[in-house]
C-alpha cells in the first residue's frame, strides 16, 4: 500500500532542500500492527513539524517492508523532528524489534518535489 506524497510547504524551485528515505523492516509479523499503530503518531507529529517540505510512505505488509521518504527545508529542522517524541520515543522502543532497518540522507532541489521512494533509493 501507497500513501501518496503530502505537502506542507511550497518550496522554492531554486531551494536545496535535505532529503531522507528510509527502511523499516520488522523482525516478525507480531511487529507490524506496532509499526502501523506509531506510524500514525509519526503522521500526527511531521503534520505540526516545522521545516517539512513533504513525506510518502509505503508498506508491503506481507514482506514486512516500510519505506518513507521526505523532504526537509534544512539538516536542522530534519534533526529537531527526529530527536522530538513521539519520534523519538518510538525509534527506541522499536528498535529492538527491527533487522535491516536504515535511514538515508541525500541533497534534493526544490524543483524536485514530490518525490517518490524509488525516486529516493536511485539517490543513495
């Protein structure tokens, strides 16, 4: 399942922009409903986050598969997202139930948004 690109900020086409795309892949299928349940805390907190140009997810639930990428107007205010709770909270406690599991950076211009996570994965 697809969860199409969400804007919050128009960026300027001429911006450089810091991007991420990452991969949850979770150790047993017990861990999924966890992984679906905080995502939607995740949703709720990138929602009131300053500095997001935008985000995508994607799931293979029957793999056990989880892919997000977005788009950050600075390094910083992708950094203050993740070391802010829920985010953060979640990050930890799922740790322990996650294998092969990774966070990428990349540079993306403005004029290059909305991204997609195949898009995202062909840049790192």
């Amino acid at each position: 399942m697809e969860f199409a690109w969400k804007s919050f900020i128009e960026p300027d086409p001429e911006s450089e922009l810091q991007g991420v795309v990452g991969h949850l892949n979770p150790s047993g299928y017990q861990t999924v409903p966890k992984v679906l349940w905080h995502t939607r805390q995740i949703e709720a907190q990138l929602a009131e986050s300053d500095g997001l140009v935008g985000y995508a997810l994607c799931a293979k639930l029957a793999q056990k598969k989880f892919w997000a990428v977005a788009a950050w107007e600075s390094n910083e205010s992708l950094q203050n997202y993740v070391e802010s709770n829920p985010h953060a909270g979640i990050r930890v406690a799922l740790k322990p139930e996650m294998k092969e599991s990774w966070f990428k950076k990349f540079d993306v211009q403005g004029e290059e948004v909305p991204l997609g996570i195949d898009e995202a994965l062909d840049r790192i």
